[in-house]
C-alpha cells in the first residue's frame, strides 16, 4: 500500500470517527433532553389536574375531564389517574385508554414522593400531592409524539449527514493525500536521475522550513560530501599516478641500467645511494599524498578532543627544529586572554600539528634567514596564528593556486625543492576544524599566512 492510499484511509478514519462520536453525542443528549423535558411537561399536567380536583370545590370528575380533554396543552394519549391515601381510584381523565398501575406501584410513589418510568413507548410520572393531611397519588402518563418524531427526523439527518460527511472526506482525503506525497513524488523523480557521473545534480529545497524541506537540505548536503569524497578520490588516483611515476621510473631505469653489466663496489655504493634518495622521495609523496586524502573527508571520521593550540603549535615547532635544526623560531603574543580556556578548541591534535608544521616549515624554507615569526592571539570567539616570513614572497596571480595540490609558484620551483602537498594540506585541516587560512604576500617582501579557528 503505497503512502497516499495510507494517508487517504487514515484521514478518513480518523474524520469519520470523530464524526460518528459528535453524532452519537447530539443524538444521546437530544434524546436525554427530550425525556427529561416531556417527564417536566408529565409531572405539571399531574399537578395541575391534582389541584384542580382536590383544592377547587367547584370542579367535579365530570368537570374536570371536561377540562383535561380540552386542555390546548393536551398531551398525546394522556391519561391522569389520581388515588386517595386507601389506594381507591378517584380520578380518571379517560377511560378508553388503559394505564397499568398496581398496588405495589402506588405503594412505591408514595415512598419515593416521585417516580418516571416507561412502557411500551409511553412515559409515565407517578408524583405524591399533598393536601393539608390528605396525601393523594397521581399517575400522569402519555406518549410524546411530537418528541420522539422530532427525535426521529434528527437521527435521519445525522445518517445522511454522516454518509455525506464520509464521502466528502475521501474526496477531501484523496486531494490531501496527493497535495502531501506530490513533493516526495517530485523528489523521488529527481534523485532518480542522479547517478555517479552527475553528482553535482541537486534536488529542489522548497520552502527550506518544512519537513520535507529539510529532508531535501540533508539530501543535498550528504550528495556535496559524496561529491567531494569522488572528486578526493579521482585527484587523489590522477595525483598519485602522476606524481609517482616519475620517481618509480627513475628507480627503474636505474636498476636495468645497473644490472645491464657487472659494475665495481664504488658504482654500485653510488647507485644505491641514488636510489635510496629517489625512494625517501617516492615516501614523501606516498605520506603527503595519503595524509592529503585522509584530509578530505569529513570530520565526523574523526576523534575531535579539547585541544590546547598554544601547546600544539610549541609541539610542531620542537618536532621541525629535531628535524632541521637551522630554522629559528620567534613567538609574538597578542591580546593574551587572562583565562587559559581561551586557548582550547575541539579538534584533532596530530592533524593540528601537521598542519602548523607545514606552515613554520614554508616560512623557515623560504627565509634567507630561515625564521618564521608566529604571532598569536585569542579571544572568546577564535583563535588567532600568524606565520610571518621574510622570503621571497607569492606572486599575486599565484596567491590562490598555491592552495592546489602539486601546484608550486613559478618562483619557488628553482629556489626550494618541494610537490606542493603541504599548503593544500594545511588549508584542509583548516577548513576541517571549521576555519580560514588568508594569505597576504609581496615579491621580495615574504608572506603572512593567518589562520583563524572558531572555538
């Protein structure tokens, strides 16, 4: 059963539930209210007809019957019986209708002083008139046409009213229903004409506020990560194939051209030297190409802890001196905060690191002096690092394709020896921790590379 029909079936059940329920309640108050109304009417006609008898000399049983059947408040069928305290009757408006009545009845209005109760359709109030000492019974019964036909006609309006009401909310239902699942329809067409090779297709969003909405938004964005995961993948294989080629060849060629011929000790020492520069190379870019790869995915993958960057940045610059123990390193504090939790963000430590050695090495790399100059700052907002060089700066045109991987400026290439891993790979980290690296650079002057990250 699809989600329409469903929609469609319980739209209806509910509706009509609560339109039998609100029928039910009119017809059973009407009927309440009917009853009690004509048992009011009973027991004044049983009143009026007691005192007449009783407290008026001048009206006889003749008289009074006289009276009753001429009465324009007359009642369908009524009959008015009145007994003294012996139980004897004294007192019959008519004669041609029989009223059941027994001893035991009498007995009992005379205990209760009132009692209503029906048979066979007609409705009887029994009532005890008090006459100075004189206690008198009066039975008051009669059958309320005009009620229970009023009564009738209202059942038979609600049925139709209920049938129609149905009928009005399948259609209601229907139209509902289809208004409800046509953006589903409308999405499920959509994302069916997504596949791997059209990734960058998007669904419509609607208003952006509703449910439906929001399940699009989410669509989206899990179709912009899966989109940026293929597109990791595909220059991740395209870097790799191109960037190792060159090392595995020139490993290659070296080995058929050593075992060509028998070659001295000495060729030989020189050969493995050479191919074991040209492997430590193949590693480098095999470890910047796997970290710039597990960079691109989302950070959900992985363990974010509070992070003390101050500390972090202090790590990376101890572990790149062990490693070049010629770079120098000068640290600038800026609107130092008084509160040591101005200093932490939720993050990945080794990744954090990672990316901070690459951008004092950079500096250091460039420098003639081989100094990078960090200056940092925090506040309840972010935290705030730049990496300050004296080199020999980025051309403008350059200033963003640095950020690509592989891509070297053209006045680096014959001054450092480098693959252009390590500032795409920074960037990445950066953004990954929900932050901005900017770059302010001038030829001959050096560079700043300022990065922010949100606490």
């Amino acid at each position: 059963m699809n989600i329409r029909t469903t929609l469609t079936l319980r739209f209806t059940a509910i509706v009509a539930t609560i339109l039998i329920i609100f029928s039910l309640a009119v017809y059973i108050l009407s009927a309440d209210y009917r009853r009690e109304d004509f048992y009011a009417r009973l027991e004044s006609r049983a009143i009026t007809t007691a005192r007449l008898l009783v407290t008026v000399k001048e009206v006889d049983n003749k008289l009074l019957r006289i009276i009753d059947q001429n009465s324009i408040h007359a009642l369908f069928q009524e009959k008015v019986l009145v007994f003294d305290e012996k139980n004897n009757l004294v007192y019959s408006s008519l004669d041609d209708l029989p009223v059941n009545y027994s001893t035991w009845l009498i007995n009992e209005i005379r205990r209760k002083k009132k009692i209503e109760y029906t048979r066979q359709e007609v409705e009887s109030v029994g009532i005890v008139f008090q006459n100075g000492d004189e206690e008198y019974v009066v039975i008051s019964s009669a059958f309320d046409r005009y009620g229970r036909s009023k009564l009738k006609n209202l059942r038979n309006v609600l049925w139709i009213g209920l049938f129609v009401g149905i009928l009005i909310i399948i259609i209601t239902g229907i139209i509902f229903a289809g208004q409800v699942v046509r953006p589903l329809a409308l999405m499920n067409a959509e994302v069916s004409s997504i596949s791997a090779g059209n990734l960058s297709l998007r669904i419509d969003e609607g208003n952006r506020r509703d449910e439906i909405a929001q399940l699009a938004m989410n669509f989206n964005s899990m179709l912009l990560r899966l989109e940026s995961a293929f597109e990791i993948q595909q220059q991740f294989v395209s870097n790799a194939s191109h960037e190792l080629r060159n090392p595995l060849a020139a490993i290659t060629s070296q080995l058929q051209l050593t075992l060509g011929k028998v070659r001295t000790p000495e060729e030989y020492q020189r050969v493995m030297q050479s191919l074991l520069d040209d492997t430590r190379t193949l590693v480098e870019l095999t470890n910047g190409l796997l970290t710039l790869a597990q960079s691109g995915v989302e950070k959900q993958r992985f363990k974010f802890n509070p992070v003390r960057i101050d500390e972090t940045l202090f790590a990376a610059q101890d572990e790149l001196g062990k490693a070049q123990p010629g770079y120098h390193f000068l640290f600038e504090y800026d609107m130092l905060p008084d509160d040591d939790s101005m200093f932490i963000i939720a993050g990945n430590e080794h990744l954090l690191k990672t990316a901070f050695l690459n951008l004092m090495d950079n500096a250091c790399k460039f420098s003639e002096d081989h100094t990078v100059r960090m200056r940092f700052s925090a506040n309840a907002r972010s935290i705030d690092i730049s990496f300050i060089d004296n080199g020999i700066g980025i051309p403008e045109p350059e200033q963003e394709k640095i950020f690509i991987p592989f891509h070297r400026a053209q006045n680096a290439q014959p001054f450092v020896k480098g693959y252009g891993i390590g500032l795409s790979l920074s960037r990445r980290i950066i953004q990954l921790h929900d932050g901005n690296i900017t770059l302010r650079s001038e030829p001959g002057k050096g560079s700043c590379f300022r990065v922010s990250l949100p606490h």
